[in-house]
C-alpha cells in the first residue's frame, strides 16, 4: 500500500536500465498495490503482475483522508494478467474521495491480460487521467470492456493511442474470442476537456450468445 507515500518508484528492471523486466508478482486474490490517502509523485514501472483479484483492481487508487486524492502518479511498461488462469477483476481501478479526486495519473504502455471486468476502470471522483498506448488483450472473455470511465463530473481525460484486441500487443496475434457484450471504451464524463484519439480496436472475433448482446467500438455518454 502506498498510503499517503510520495515519490517512491518500483522499477522492475535490473539496475534500472534495459527494458526487460526482472520482477515478477504473484497476488492471491489481492491486488498489487493501493494508492490511499494523498498517494502522490510515486511510479511504478516494468513490473510482471499476476493476479486472481476479485475486487477493486490490481493497482487501485482509493480514498483520501487526507488534504487531496492519489495524484500525479505513474504507471508504465508493465504487465498485467491473470494468475494460473484466475482472471481479476479489473487492471487497474479508480474510486476517489468527494472533494479529493483522484486526479492527474497516467498509465502508460502497458498490456492488460486476460480480465474479466475492464482492463481500466474509473469510477467516482476520478480526473484528468492519462491512458496512452497500452494493449488490452483479452484472450477468451464474456462481457468485457477494455476501458470503462463513470464520472459526469469529471473531465480531462486524454485516451490515445490504444489497442484493444487481439491475443497481443497492438491489436496482434490471432483473434480475441468474445462473448456477449463487447465495448471497447466506454465514457460517461464531464462534457468538455476531454479526448479519445488513434485508439485502434481490432483482430477480435464475436459472438452474439444470447441474440440481444452488442458490440459496441465506443460509446460516449
């Protein structure tokens, strides 16, 4: 948990440098990592998570008790999936506090592996994240949606550059098998400040099991 810490990085290379990753996770129906309470200026990059969470998300910014939300954090290059075939919930996952969002954090080049919720997902006071070109790969799934963002009162989201699809990076591979309803990104947000640009969704094969499910690109709200 990185309650109320600031400026501490994870960086899951050897010696820092390269780009390969030489640490590995495994969570047992936990999540990774919790930023709480004014969680600020951390990073957390080229990590390996597997993780059967079935709740909140892998990495979860939650509440503050403190003067202001999780903000201005970090995560990069890392990679995110299911453990021994225990998909979690969500990635990564967002639930700020009433008057203290959780605000200004990006995720960044990472892969979201094999999900059975979303691979992102925002929820109540959550602002001006950045999500720049990560992969979304979610294999063989039900219901999935690769990013998910419910807060009309927020804004500044900036979503580009992404791949969803595929079995992976970038939309590669053989096709994704997905069942039921399908959507790609979906938004209900603020209704200025926001952008949702270069994202690709491809290589996904389709089923509709029950005769009224959708599959739906992007739907903005």
């Amino acid at each position: 948990s990185l309650g109320g810490g600031n400026y501490v990085t994870i960086d899951g290379r050897a010696g820092g440098t390269g780009t390969t990753s030489a640490l590995n996770l495994i969570c047992y129906g936990s999540p990774a990592f919790y930023f709480v309470n004014s969680g600020s200026n951390n990073t957390v990059r080229y990590v390996n998570i597997e993780s059967s969470s079935q709740s909140n998300g892998v990495i979860s910014f939650l509440n503050s008790s403190a003067t202001t939300g999780n903000q201005n954090n970090l995560i990069e290059y890392c990679t995110i999936g299911a453990l021994s075939g225990s998909r979690p919930l969500n990635c990564i996952y967002s639930l700020g506090s009433a008057g203290k969002k959780n605000n200004n954090n990006t995720i960044r080049y990472c892969e979201f592996r094999d999900f059975l919720g979303c691979g992102i997902d925002l929820e109540s006071n959550s602002t001006d994240f950045t999500i720049l070109g990560n992969s979304f790969i979610t294999g063989f799934s039900f219901n999935a949606t690769g990013i998910h963002i419910n807060d009309t009162t927020s804004s500044g989201f900036q979503i580009t550059d992404n791949f969803i699809g595929g079995s992976d990076v970038q939309c590669g591979g053989t096709p994704a098998e997905l069942y039921q309803n399908f959507t790609g990104i979906r938004m209900a947000v603020g209704n200025s400040g926001s952008d949702v640009d270069g994202n690709v969704i491809s290589n996904i094969k389709w089923a509709n099991s029950f005769g009224t499910d959708m599959f739906i690109g992007i739907h903005l709200i």
